[in-house]
C-alpha cells in the first residue's frame, strides 16, 4: 500500500523579531536540510486554535527574541505494509535529515497514485 504521512515538527529559531520572520526562517532551515536529497517532503506552517475565542492561528510563539514554530511535513510512502509501516519509514526518513527536532505523526492515510 502507499500512504501519505503528515508529521508535526518543533523548530526553534533564534533571534528573531517577528512571528513571521520565525515563519520564513523555519520554513527556510527546514527546506535546507531536505534539499536536494529529500525535496519530495512538503513543509507547511502548523496552526493552533485558540482555546478561548476558537480562532486559528499560525503555530509560533515568540518570547526574547526566540521562536518556537510548529512546522507540518508530509511525504508519500510507497509499498508500505501497515499504517504504523508507513509511519516509521517516514519517521526515519524525516528524523535523519532533522536531527534534534522532535516530530510526532499527526495523520497517516492511504494513496493510490
């Protein structure tokens, strides 16, 4: 079976000002460590819903300067003999270019392509 698996990333960035500078620099350091190697993993910023007004908002938070930036990568997996296959292929393919970053699966799902 083939599978796409999505994953969530913690990244730390350092100074930076702004919320979406953290953004840019994130997606930035991310997107080095996959290329050219791994360009087949898709990077996206993270949301968050806030508990009191239900909105939804980039996932970063910014104090002294410093950012904690919650990233979504996904990639596809082919030949895959389970769900929880899939998930550690991919965990392992991920983990190895992100060394230090934590990472948790947040969706693993068929794909017929």
């Amino acid at each position: 079976m083939n599978y796409k698996v999505t994953m969530e990333a913690a990244w730390p960035v350092r100074d930076v000002k702004t919320a979406d500078d953290a953004i840019g620099v994130a997606i930035a350091e991310a997107g080095k460590r996959f290329q050219p190697k791994l360009g087949f993993v898709d990077i996206e910023i993270g949301s968050i819903v806030c508990p009191g007004c239900k909105r939804e908002a980039d996932a970063v938070l910014l104090v002294a300067n410093t950012a904690l930036v919650g990233l979504v990568l996904s990639m596809r997996v082919f030949d895959a003999e389970t769900t929880e296959h899939a998930e550690r292929i991919a965990k392992s393919v991920i983990g190895r270019a992100l060394k230090r970053v934590p990472l948790r699966a947040i969706e693993v799902e068929e794909w017929n392509g």
